[in-house]
C-alpha cells in the first residue's frame, strides 16, 4: 500500500481501508482526512497524508557513493553495508537473494537518532534503562509496552512497506525470518502476510527474560500476589516464504530454496529451540542492546539455505550477529546498517563473534 514507512495518497488509504473494513466510498475518506487535519493528519505534497508526528522526510535514493562496503573478508563471503535499507532495497536487483533472517529494531522511535543518544548517555528517553538486580546491570529494554494506537499503526505501515522490497528482491521459496515479541508479533505478522509473504509459522526461542512479573507499579505491597504481565520466558521468531514457484522439487532445483536444511539425516530442524540469554564474551565484542547469541543464529543462519547455498540477507544488521553466524558456517551473507555507531561496531565485532566456539 505504502512506498513509504509514513506517506500515503488517498488512493492508498482507501485500498488500506478496504482491506480492513470493506469497501469504502473515497469521498468519505476524503471528508474523513480533511476533517481531521491538522489534528491527527499532516498533508504533505502531492496530496499525501502522514499521522501527525510521524511527517518523516523520505529516505534518500541510494548511491554508489553513499553505499560503501566496509567489510569484505578474504573469502569474499560477508559485506556490511552503512545504509539505511529502506533506501538501498529499492537498488537490489529482483530475485537476487535466498533469505532473510533479522531482528528489526521496531524503532520507528527508540532507534531514532535522538532516543539513541539517550540510550547511549543513559539519560532518559523512551528506552527503560533498568537498575542492577541481584549484583547483574541489566541491559536497556525498550518499552514496548507504552507505544500509542498511532505508533501501532506506524509499524504496521513500516513492516508492508518493508515486506513489499524484500518480497521483490528475494527468489521463489525464500525463507524469512523476523525475530519479534508477544506483544508487537501480530502487527508485524499481519503486515508481513498483506505484502505477499506466506505465513509458515513461528520459531519459538526458549530463553528466560527480565520482562513482566513485576507487581503493580505504585501497588507492591497491597498486590503482592499479582503480576501485571507473566514473565517472560520464550521469544517469538516470525516464518514467512515468498511462494513458491511450482512444486517444492521444482523449487529446489532451480532456485535452491523453499524449505529448512535438515540438522542431520535423522534430525529435521525444530520450531521450538532451546537458548540462553546472550553471553557476557559476545556483548564484550558487540554491545549493542538487542544482540542475539552466536549459538542460537548459528542454527536458525545454517536452517534457513536447506541446499547450503545462496546469500542471506539481514537488512538490521545491528551488532552484526547475523552476519557472523553466516560466516561461522560458511555462508553468504549481506547486512545492511543505518546507524554510524552500530555500523562501526558491527564492523569489528563479526570476525570475533565468528570465530567463538559456542561451546564454551
């Protein structure tokens, strides 16, 4: 619906709207956006429309000279690329990649440049910076928890618009993977399926967490017995697959995807899969906040090519994890990185995430 995370025309609006609720006449829609704005619409050129706080400028195009790859190892195997992908999707050829395997930031605010300095001086801002607890400094969480109806909605959009570029840009039978939560997985599922992706389900990363189980805020002692959430113990990792081209067979033989590479002969790759909260050795190579741990990528990175060829794309390359767990298992990969600071780190961090033993 969208070319963008944030604009739309009344056209768009009205196909969105279809979708949701059935048919719509445009002159209600019309009628609908012009009584409301200024209040809850901006009107921006060309008779776009963007919900009030969220009138961002455009990405701009990229360039051969904006998109610089920082990492090229000896084998030739994994880039990074200092981008913003909304931007540099468009430049992707068509049918040119076999997966993606991710974690968005869900930052349409926490990872804005303003919310980051926070988070980096811990001063404040939409990220929770919790206090020590039981002699372990507990790392930043955002609180997904307080985003309004219009932020909602702003990822919704973000993830269609998102959708549409990987669903061009990926071959028949691609695999994608998007790590998510509880409680924002709907909204990215859905906005995922609207794009044209299929729906194969959810990996279920079993990890205990520091979210929920907290009494009431203000309340501890008079509620003592009741939790305002349940805490946390699994992490949902959203399937999708562009659709395949004829049968799974036909598939494999020319695109070389459409399923899960096996863990053995005897063993196919499981949904639900066993973790442990990131190690201390990896978040002293890569401190970034939403890292993930090399053990865990490593299976989910090796599952995703089931002939083990191919190139895996991470358009939010973050602290590199995904990256480095292609290299660990010998894989093509690209990841894409907007931000400066992350996209520094990531730069050193994967050759030293990839050659920990996840053993140890």
């Amino acid at each position: 619906m969208l070319q963008s995370s944030v604009r739309a025309s009344v056209s768009e609006i009205c196909e969105g709207v279809a979708k949701q609720i059935g048919p719509v006449p445009a002159s209600s829609v019309r009628s609908y956006l012009q009584m409301n704005t200024p209040a809850l619409f901006v009107r921006e050129e060309r008779g776009q429309y963007a919900l009030k706080g969220f009138e961002l400028s455009q990405p701009a195009p990229a360039s051969k000279s904006r998109v610089a790859e920082a990492i090229r190892f000896a084998d030739g195997r994994v880039r990074l690329t200092h981008e913003d992908c909304m931007a540099l999707l468009p430049s992707l050829a068509s049918n040119s990649l076999e997966a993606v395997v991710t974690d968005p930031p869900y930052g349409l605010i926490e990872y804005s440049e303003v919310e980051q300095k926070k988070l980096r001086t811990g001063r404040g801002g939409v990220w929770r910076i919790p206090p020590s607890f039981d002699g372990s400094v507990r790392a930043p969480l955002p609180r997904f928890t307080v985003l309004t109806s219009a932020e909602l909605l702003n990822l919704e959009r973000f993830f269609y618009g998102w959708g549409r570029e990987v669903l061009r840009v990926l071959v028949p039978g691609a695999n994608v993977v998007v790590a998510s939560n509880p409680l924002l997985s709907h909204i990215v599922s859905s906005a995922l399926a609207r794009a044209g992706l299929e729906r194969r389900g959810e990996l279920v990363r079993l990890v205990m967490t520091m979210r929920g189980g907290d009494r009431p805020k203000g309340a501890h002692s008079e509620f003592s017995d009741v939790s305002a959430m349940p805490r946390s113990q699994w992490e949902p990792w959203l399937l999708f697959r562009k659709p395949l081209e004829g049968r799974l067979q036909d598939n494999l033989r020319r695109w070389k995807t459409g399923g899960f590479r096996r863990i053995s002969e005897e063993r196919p790759f499981g949904d639900v899969i066993q973790s442990a909260p990131t190690r201390a050795k990896e978040r002293a190579l890569a401190n970034h906040p939403s890292l993930k741990p090399q053990d865990f990528m490593r299976r989910v990175v090796r599952a995703v090519l089931p002939l083990g060829e191919g190139t895996i794309l991470d358009p939010f390359a973050g602290g590199g994890s995904t990256l480095a767990a292609a290299l660990a298992v010998g894989y093509c990969a690209h990841g894409v990185e907007r931000d400066a600071g992350y996209f520094e780190l990531a730069s050193q961090a994967i050759p030293r995430l990839a050659a920990l033993s996840c053993d140890a």
